[in-house]
C-alpha cells in the first residue's frame, strides 16, 4: 500500500482566494509529481520534482506554483484561484532508483472554484 | 512526440464476460508501459506492467503483453467481476525523462 497523502480531499472555495494543496510522502521517494484530471478522466502532468529545492513545469501549463523544501512534501499552490482552476489534482511520487520508476498516486484533491 | 491513445469508454459488460481494452503507443526508444486503475473516489493505483518487447505483465487475473511490433499493450481479463468497475488508464515511461505519458482513460462498467 502506498504512503502518500494528500489533503484536503475535497475544497470548495470562492473566486480569488489562495489555497495550498497539501501532499505527504513517507516512502522517501526523491521524485514527485503533481497531476491534473480534467471531467473527462484524461491526466495532464503540470509540475514534477526530482528531489530537494527541485521544481519543474510539467507539459500543461498551469498558473499554480509547487515547492519542495523537504524530501517528503509538495505542496502546490494557486495565489488567486479561479473556476477555470476546478479539476481534481493527483499528486504522485517515485523512487529515482527503481528499474520499473513506478508512480504512486494519492488519493487526490477535488477543487471547485465557485 | 510520444503520445498513448486507448479505446474510448464507457465499456459495459455483464459479469463473466471477456474485457479487452485496446491501448497503442508512439514512443522514441523502448518504453516501459504500464495500465494504472482508478477506482470512484481514489487516485490511480498499478495494475501491471512490461519493460520490454514480449514480457507479459500480470495481475489480479488480468495481464498484457509488450507488442512491439504493433506498438500496442492491450489490458485483458477472461471473466470479468462487478468490482472490477473502474477507469482504467494505459501509461507509458519516456525513455529520456522519466516522465509517465497517459491514455485519455478508458471507463469500465460491469453489471451483475
């Protein structure tokens, strides 16, 4: 069973508000992701990290920012949330030594920007 | 670029029946492949996967096989089950990044 967190589970909020989407990790993985699932169940990557002080844009741009100042934590962040920004967002991790680099997923955020 | 394209949903099937899930991939180099299942309510878990031309991924009575020759990795189960209703993604490990390129998802739905 995977040890990853993500909180809240759901988030309800108005327009122009700042949130923080919270993302734990106890396996001790170096790389961790953040994913995007729109209605129609498709995933789109925006932000991956491959370790400490490492954030990198993903292939769907997205006005969020992520930070990862310690191995276990990857919080993202959106400064003026919008409804355009409703979606479920997945945060993921993995090992940077694994041959097969599996994912592990949590169980995901599900925003609505009102 | 690379890209995965899987058969479009909803599937509905009675219980016991044969699942085939059709998935087929663009790729630079030889990828990892991989199908992730996403239960209502929960983020994606591993079904199963292939590293190579050939190998056979297993799992929970379901498997799939690393068609190089056809670039594809289609999800099978011989008797499918009510709780195996789910949305069943195909993934891809680029060679270069690392990164798991997705299928758009496929929706399972198995009646009684």
């Amino acid at each position: 069973e995977a040890d990853i967190y993500q909180t809240p589970r759901y988030l309800v909020i108005g327009t122009g508000k700042k949130i923080t989407l919270e993302c734990s990790q106890t396996m001790g993985h170096d790389k961790m992701y953040w994913y995007q699932q729109d209605p129609g169940m498709e995933l789109h990557l925006i932000h991956y990290s491959y370790g400490v002080n490492s954030t990198e844009k993903g292939d769907l741009s997205s006005e969020s920012t992520v930070s990862r100042i310690r191995t276990e934590h990857f919080p993202l962040t959106l400064e003026s949330a919008r409804p355009s920004h409703t979606s479920q967002y997945l945060c993921a991790s993995s090992d940077l030594s694994g041959s097969y680099n599996e994912q592990f997923f949590g169980p995901g955020t599900r925003l609505t920007v009102l | 670029g690379n890209s995965v394209t899987q058969m479009e949903g909803p599937v509905t099937l009675s219980e016991e029946a044969f699942l085939t899930i059709n998935c087929t991939y663009t790729a630079t180099g030889y990828p990892s492949l991989f199908w992730y299942v996403q239960y209502p309510g929960e983020g994606l878990q591993l079904l199963l996967k292939a590293t190579k031309a050939d190998d056979k991924g297993s799992n929970k009575g379901f498997e799939a096989t690393y068609r190089k020759e056809t670039t594809s990795f289609h999800l099978e189960k011989g008797s499918v089950q009510v709780s195996d209703s789910a949305v069943y993604f195909c993934a891809l490990r680029e060679v270069n990044t690392g990164k798991l390129i997705f299928g758009q998802g496929t929706t399972l739905q198995v009646k009684p």
